[in-house]
C-alpha cells in the first residue's frame, strides 16, 4: 500500500474517533435519558428530548441542532424512522 493511501486512511479514522468522542459528551439535563421521558444535551447546544429505552431514542422524540435544523418524529433504536 502507498503512503498516501496510508495517510488518508489514518486520518480517516482520526476524523471517526473525534466524532464518537462528541457523541459521548452527551448528557441527560432533564428527566429520565435511560428508560423513560428525557432530554440529552451536547456540549455544542444540539439537544434531544423524548422518549429513551436502555439509553437510546426510542419512539417519539424531537431533536435539535444548533444551526437551526429540527427533526420532530419516530426514532427506533435510536436511528430517525419517520
């Protein structure tokens, strides 16, 4: 393999690693984000109130993104479903 194929594919998964470690500085502001009625809130002002089960959006929910973008609908294991 090249080095540039190399590069690319290590800064790949620099890129990856940076964007888990986002998604794991949510935290639950209010309510129950585990199995229940919640809202997980980012450091960046992204915000998801609705339902969780184990920890994940599950059913209705409504999510909101710093830039003005909002989703209002369904979501099954955590994945936007309607």
């Amino acid at each position: 393999m090249g080095t540039r194929f190399l590069l690319a594919s290590g800064f790949a998964c620099l890129l990856l690693l940076a964007a888990c470690a986002e998604l794991t500085q949510a935290r639950c502001i209010r309510g129950d984000c585990f199995d229940g009625d919640g809202t997980l809130g980012w450091p960046n002002g992204e915000r998801h109130k609705g339902d969780f089960v184990e920890g994940v959006p599950q059913g209705a929910g409504h999510h909101a993104w710093p830039d003005g973008r909002v989703y209002i609908g369904s979501y099954s294991e955590g994945l936007i479903s309607g």
